[in-house]
C-alpha cells in the first residue's frame, strides 16, 4: 500500500502547522550553534587539543535558563 495515498490531496501540514513547528527555528538554530561550541569549552582537555578541565555539569547549569525561555517561547507561540 502506498502511504502517500493516504494523504488525498490535501497536504502534510496546514499553514498554521508550518509556523507553529518552526515558528522559533532561528533562536533554536542559533541557541544549538551556540550551545555546541560551549560544550567543546566545556569538555576541556577530554577533546583532543581541548584545554583545561571539565566543566560540564557547569554549562548545563547556566544553559538552563536560555533553554526554558526556547521552551516558553515556543508555548506561548502556540497558543497565541
């Protein structure tokens, strides 16, 4: 059975669902670019030719906050 059959002819996702799932992709791209180049800190000299010891448990601890407003952000942008 083909599975696209299913769909009929109307599409995958309606205009509200495009912007309620990516309504906030760019703060998640930039918060992920961000957040990785951190982590590679944060790992010090567990990386090859990283530097300094591992913090972390520490990162996690300050990301937390910039998490929870992606979050809220995205919640609030579903509901308005």
């Amino acid at each position: 059975m083909n599975p696209s059959a299913d769909l009929g002819s109307s599409p995958p996702m309606t205009p509200d669902d495009v912007k309620l799932i990516f309504g906030n992709i760019t703060e998640i791209a930039i918060f992920s670019d961000l957040f990785c180049q951190a982590l590679e800190e944060a790992l010090g000299d567990l990386l090859q030719g990283g530097k300094g010891s591992d913090h972390v448990g520490a990162l996690f601890l300050s990301i937390v906050r910039v998490v929870f407003y992606i979050f809220i952000h995205s919640f609030i942008h579903q509901w308005s």
